[in-house]
C-alpha cells in the first residue's frame, strides 16, 4: 500500500505529505530491510509494542526481530533508534542483542520517544514541545541532533538525556497526562452530587499555570493507542522492582469504574432498562480525527447496550472499517438524523467536528423519545431544552 502511495490509517494530512516526500524522492519505501540499512546514518526501529496478553507487559517481541536483522545489515557506524515505545532497560536489550548477532557492529543505541496524539500528528511533529533524546555517547548525540536540526534551527527544545531517563518521560508523561483526565472525571462525578458544572470548575482550575487547562475535559474515560497501555505497563514495572506506582495503578482501576459510570448514566436515561429501546450512538473511535478503536470507551459501552437487549444504530465519520468486527450486533449508519429516526436516546461519544453542530431541534422531532446524552459536554441542558429534548444527562454538570 505504501509503496501504491496509500496510507493504511487515518490521519488527516499524512497523504498528502507523504505523497509530496515521494515525489520529491526524500521517500521510499522497501520491503528490503538490508538495502534500506546500509548506508544509512541513522536507523529509526518504530514497530508496535502490543500489551501481551494476560500479564500487561508490552510485547518487545517485534522489537528486538528487528534490532537483530538490523544488526546483520549495518555497514559502518549507524544509531539504532527506538521509536516504539518500550519498557524502561530495552533500549540496553536492544543493544545487546545487535551485539550478540553482529559483534563487529559499529553503532550506539538512542531512544527517542514519540509525543505525537493521533489526529494531530504532524502538527505536534512539526511543532513539538520537545524532541527528546536518550543516548550513551556524543557520537551519537550528534547524528541525533543532524536529524532534528531543522526542527532545532525552529528553536524547538531538543532535550538530550541518559538512556533511562529518556524511556522514563515517555512512560511518566503519558501516565501524568492519563492521571489529569481521570482526575476530572472523579471530579465530574462528584460535581453531579453537589450541583456544580465541571466545566466551570476546569475553566476556573486550569488558569492556575501550575496547573494548566490542558487534558481537564472530562468525558467517558481515555482510550487509545497509548495511555491504556502505558499505565498497564508502568504499574507493572513498578511492580516488578517493588516501587508499586501507586497512583498509576488507581488512574487505571478509575478510569474503568468511568467508563462503566457510563453505562448507568445511560440506564437511567433509559427508566432502568435498554430492553427494547433503540439507542442511536454518536462516534465509536477513541477521539475524534482517527479510525483508532484501541481502548475506546465505546468498546464498553456499546456491548453493555447491546447485551441489554437495545438495539443499537452507530454513526462514525471513519469507525466502521475497525469497528464492524468489534461492535457486533450494531446497525451502521451515514448519519445523525437517520440514525435519530424513531429513537429512544441519542448518545453522543466521540466529539467528531459534525456532531457539534447539530441541528438538535431536527433531532428531538424525529426521535420516539427525544433524550440525549451528551458525554463529551458539547452541548448544554439548556440547548437541549429549547431544541424540545425531553431529557439531557452530560458529564459532571
Ligand atoms: C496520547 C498522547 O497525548 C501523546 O503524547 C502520546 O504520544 C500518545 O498518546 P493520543 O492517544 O493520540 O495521544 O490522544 P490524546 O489526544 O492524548 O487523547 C487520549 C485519550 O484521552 C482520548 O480517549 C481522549 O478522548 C481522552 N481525553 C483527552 C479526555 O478524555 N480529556 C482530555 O481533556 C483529553
């Protein structure tokens, strides 16, 4: 597909500019891994890092297949680079094993771990808040730096660390970021209880500049390619070396208790029961801007739906392809008023830009019962209300 010059996922801008990088021959892609090697100064080894079943660990498997056919390709000095993201030590494992398998090898290990959020992955590449670089020598803190200059030239930080401590902010950065959400939802929670609004409360928390008002929106639990894992593997790691991460460990177990807050949310809304009902979902991915389904709330919600006896119509700009197999027994639908048609409740999950503005009046009048949950906050009780919804329930509010 690549070499076609298709792109196997959804990123809004990544045709393009890939496209434009092979026409201009800064791109190719190869099956041939020995030909792309040699040669090069640097080698970046970007294979994925499933969680592995059963124990939470990240699967290094394809990681260290690749260090080693790397090993036999390499021909004079070259960085082996790690990109995936990989439990604290690995970027040493990756050095051992290349190596084992080529001892006259020229070459030094650097991990320089990836912050891109899906959906905006070239932005936060071309405009980073940081590029960090873990290396062993200044040989190779040097390559690093020639690969990154344009971005360096730009002023963007390049921060040059010790192997581990590059590993650790990846993992500390993502568990922090995961623990920000998790904590405004346990907030929003309590907001629900005692009258108050959570998005005032994350307005009016995140001017504090210590604090940020970043990553405080409060919904149905984060989901994804990264956090989910991160967290599962950090707990573990701190497990391991009898440091338990105690608070990672918690945003974890609170973040499942949210997303299955969810589901009662919805229950009620329901008069206790989804036997029967049609319920019309808004948006299955993680987040808006991916066909991503990695840990997506939905991925809770819908069976609890499903498995309750409603019947259950789904709309995704970009979810259908991974979603059909892990949703089943859903009916897909183009859009949010076809979807609307004869309903009992409309959910909105994902905050993709068409269902933030909707024409909610069209809405209400083609639902059997107008009632919407509105998890993502977009809209208000009062929106809903004026559009002839006979009930709204969001997040904290
Ligand atoms: C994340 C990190 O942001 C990125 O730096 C890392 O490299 C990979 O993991 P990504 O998973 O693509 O990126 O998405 P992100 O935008 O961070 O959202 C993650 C999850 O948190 C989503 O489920 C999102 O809906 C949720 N989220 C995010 C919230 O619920 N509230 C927020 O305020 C922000």
């Amino acid at each position: 597909m690549l070499e076609a010059g298709k792109v196997p996922i959804y990123e809004p801008g990544l045709d393009q500019l890939m496209a434009k990088n092979v026409a201009a021959g800064r791109l190719t892609f190869s099956g041939d891994l020995k030909s792309a090697v040699q040669g090069a100064d640097a080698v970046f080894i970007a294979v994925g890092t499933p969680t592995r079943r059963g124990d939470g660990h990240a699967d290094l498997t394809f990681v260290f297949a690749a260090a080693e056919e790397i090993a036999g390709a390499i021909d004079g000095y070259t960085v082996v680079v790690t990109k995936s993201t990989v439990p604290l030590g690995t970027n040493r494992r990756v050095k051992q094993v290349i190596l084992k398998a080529n001892p006259d090898a020229e070459f030094d290990v650097a991990s320089n771990p990836e912050f891109l959020r899906e959906g905006a992955a070239i932005d936060d590449f071309m405009r980073p808040d940081r590029v960090i670089v873990g290396v062993q020598s200044e040989r190779a803190a040097e390559v690093m730096q020639d690969v990154y200059r344009p971005l360096f030239l730009r002023d963007f930080p390049i921060v040059t660390t010790d192997l581990e401590s590059a590993e650790m902010i990846k993992y500390a950065a993502n568990a922090f970021l995961a623990t920000k959400i998790t904590f405004i939802n346990e907030i929003a929670a309590l907001c629900e209880k005692v009258g108050a609004d959570v998005k005032q409360v994350s307005k009016g928390m995140g001017l504090d500049g210590r604090i940020g008002n970043k990553f405080l929106h409060a919904g149905p639990g984060y989901g994804g390619s990264c956090f989910p894992k991160d967290t599962s593997a950090l707990a573990r790691i701190g497990q391991e070396l009898a440091v338990p991460m105690q608070i990672t460990e918690t945003v974890i177990k609170v973040n499942d208790e949210i997303k299955r807050r969810m589901i009662e949310k919805l229950r009620d809304l329901c008069e206790g029961s989804f036997n029967g009902k049609t319920i019309a979902i808004l948006g299955v991915t993680f987040k808006p801007n991916t066909d991503d389904m990695r840990d997506a709330p939905s991925l809770t919600i819908v069976p609890a739906l499903v498995g309750g006896g409603a019947k259950v119509r789904v709309v995704d700009p970009q979810g259908m392809r991974e979603g059909e197999a892990l949703l089943p027994g859903v009916n897909w639908m183009q859009d949010a008023y076809k979807a609307a048609q004869n309903a009992d409740l409309l959910v909105i999950l994902t905050e993709w830009n068409e269902f933030r503005a909707l024409d909610l009046k069209k809405i209400a009048k083609k639902m059997a019962r107008p009632r919407l949950a509105d998890l993502r906050n977009i809209y208000s009780a009062k929106d809903a209300k004026r559009a002839g919804f006979e009930a709204y329930d969001a997040v904290g509010r």
